[in-house]
C-alpha cells in the first residue's frame, strides 16, 4: 500500500529552497505574528471588487511511492478577466525596508507563490499568469506602513517545471526517510529478549507499566 503524504505548500518550499544565513525574522514573536496577520487584512481589504480573498486550494499526485497531496491558501487572487492575466498575490509583511527585495529577491517567498501559481492554473486551464509579492514593512514608527509590490509573468510550463522540481526534491528526502523507517522497525522486530524468561516479579512489574 502507498504511503499518504499531506503536505502545506509552505512546508514543500521551505524544506527544498531554504539556503544561507538564518534572519532575524525567522525567530518571531507572538505580537509579531499579529501584527503581520493585522497587515495582511489590511492589505486584502483595500483590494478591488475582483479580488478574492484567502483561496485554498488542493492538488493530488499519484507517484511510485507515495499517494501526495499538496495544499495551501491563496493570499489573493485578482481573477482578471481577458486580457488581463489572473493574479496570485502572495502577501508578505516585513521589520525590512521592502525596496531591498528588488536586489535580494526572497526565493522562499517567490517559490511558494509559483507553487500557488501552477496549481491554481492548472485547475483552471490557464497558460499565462501573473505573480505579485506584495511586502509591507512593519514597526517604523511611519503614519502609514511602507509597502511595495513585485510583479512577474509566468508560463504555465515554467510554473509546471518549477513544481516537478520541488516536488522530485522533497519526494527523494522522503522515500529515503520511509526506507530508514522500515529498516529500523524491521531490526526492532527481530529484536530477541537477552534473557530466557522473566525474574521473579519481574512480568508483573511489565504488565503494570
């Protein structure tokens, strides 16, 4: 029988693109986490009538191995009509500068958007479409927080390269964990008591534990 894997978008990016030195960000407290939360509804609530909210979306594969399913919420999603492409927008808040991203731009943040990207196109038939980070800077003592917004255009077979990728990474690190699991707990099973029989008390005292 084939192993489930549930696994969060969020969780898939951060184990196959998390490289170089460890940010302070990466450590926050709880009021931090509120007072990104707080901005993200700020952020979503100015956005326009085609704007909606908070998507999930969910994306099963059936591999060798392994019966996956990858999930996630969509910060936005602005559904554009023709012309215009859709938009996924991944909302970020930040103790940073936001213009720093435009020369460091945050792998992490960008691979878990493009993962967004390529299943919510591939659900709904779409061949081009449009990723925007959106960061908003927190704790800067300004009247009204910085926020700055990258945008970029993707085929649907670049967001499909990117995600087979991703997913080839992660489904390595895992087959190979699922083998050293079974290998121990073969071992643990063919494990023989040292001793011939129990001491004198010695079962009793087993079965009370």
């Amino acid at each position: 029988m084939k192993r489930q894997l549930q696994i969060p978008v969020r969780a898939l990016v951060e184990y196959t693109l998390r490289s170089g030195d460890l940010e302070l960000e990466s450590f926050s407290s709880t009021s931090r986490a509120m007072q990104g939360i707080r901005a993200h509804q700020k952020i979503q609530a100015s956005r326009p009538a085609q704007y909606k909210q908070e998507v999930f979306i969910s994306h099963c594969i059936e591999t060798e191995h392994f019966d996956v399913t990858i999930s996630g919420r969509i910060d936005g999603v602005y559904q554009n009509e023709p012309p215009k492409n859709v938009i996924i927008d991944e909302i970020k808040s930040t103790t940073r500068d936001p213009d720093i991203f435009e020369d460091e731009p945050n792998a992490l943040h960008w691979g878990q958007a493009k993962i967004y990207a390529y299943i919510y196109a591939l659900q709904n038939q779409i061949e081009n479409i449009d990723i925007q980070l959106t960061y908003i800077q927190l704790e800067t003592g300004r009247k009204k927080n910085k926020i700055r917004e990258f945008l970029l255009t993707y085929s649907f077979e670049d967001l499909e390269t990117f995600f087979s990728n991703i997913l080839h990474i992660y489904l390595t690190w895992a087959f190979t964990l699922v083998q050293w699991y079974e290998t121990r707990d073969g071992s643990i099973r063919d494990l023989q008591f040292p001793y011939g029989g129990y001491r004198p008390g010695q079962r009793k005292m087993a079965i009370e534990i």
